[in-house]
C-alpha cells in the first residue's frame, strides 16, 4: 500500500501546499550574483521566509545567476519586485542554459514601471516547460534611462 499525507483544505494549508511545491534552491544550486548590498543578501530573495530580498550595492545592470548542481525541469518561474522610493523604467532578461558551454537562450525580456504610490509591486509568474536546466540567469537594468537607481528583486521561486 502506497500512503501519502495531504494538506487539509483549511485556507492556511492550502498557501503551505503551495509553498512546498517550490524547489529547496538553497540545496539543489549555487549563485553568483554581480553585487549585493549589506542587510540585502541574495538569499533573502531564494529562500522561503525571507522578507527584505536581495539589493545591488552599485547602481547598473545587475546579474544574478543560478547554477543547479544537476540539471532541472522547470515549470514554473515567479519573480516579484518593489520599488516605493524611486520613478523608473526596470527591463529584466531572464535566460537559462542545458549545456556545458553555457550558452543562453531567453525565456523573456520584460520592461516595468515603478511609480509610487501606484505601481510599487511587479510579480511576473511564468509557465514554462524547460527541461535539462543546468543554469538560470536574471539581468536587472533598474533604470533604462541610466538613473541611479539600484537592482532588486524581492523573491524568485521556481516549480
């Protein structure tokens, strides 16, 4: 006999059944990230129950790079942004990889935004269905007018 427990249906389980659907990044991959600011760690952007997310600590494109310890199917990508204290135009690339080479194939090149008290949040959640996924890639561009306004992602989950 094959068992296996279910979340109840209370509304509270429902958001927990959801949350364990994402992958444990933390133990499946390594990141390189172009810089981060102090109290604003890549992390606090990949784990669950982090609540500050990641922040460059230089103004400019920034680079955030997921490399999985073995390659991964990938169904789902979500990826949410704030901004409360500056106007800007943030484009986001994100691309992925299934070979040693390296090489990148996009997934999407998506421009936002931010206007307080407006337009503070972007969450794009995404389909997909890439399989052999041996690196994910995220590239920042805050401000397409060159500002100088710093890169930040608030979390970024992956099924």
């Amino acid at each position: 006999m094959r068992k296996r427990v279910i979340a109840s249906t209370q509304e509270g389980s429902q958001v927990q059944s959801e949350d364990q659907r994402w992958l444990d990044l933390e133990t499946i991959a390594a990141v390189e990230v172009t810089s981060e600011e102090k109290g604003f760690p890549i992390e606090s952007a990949l784990f669950r129950g982090e609540q500050t997310g990641w922040r460059a600590s230089v103004p400019g494109p920034q680079t955030i790079r997921l490399r999985f310890d073995q390659p991964q199917w990938l169904t789902r990508i979500q990826l949410c942004f704030k901004e409360t204290q500056m106007t800007r135009t943030q484009e986001f690339v994100l691309r992925y990889s299934t070979d040693a080479s390296g090489a990148l194939r996009d997934i999407v090149r998506q421009q936002w935004n931010f206007s307080a008290p407006d337009s503070v949040r972007e969450v794009e959640d995404y389909t997909v269905e890439l399989s052999g996924v041996t690196a994910l890639e995220l590239t920042i561009v805050p401000d397409t007018s060159g500002g100088p306004a710093l890169a930040s992602l608030l979390s970024l989950r992956l099924a």
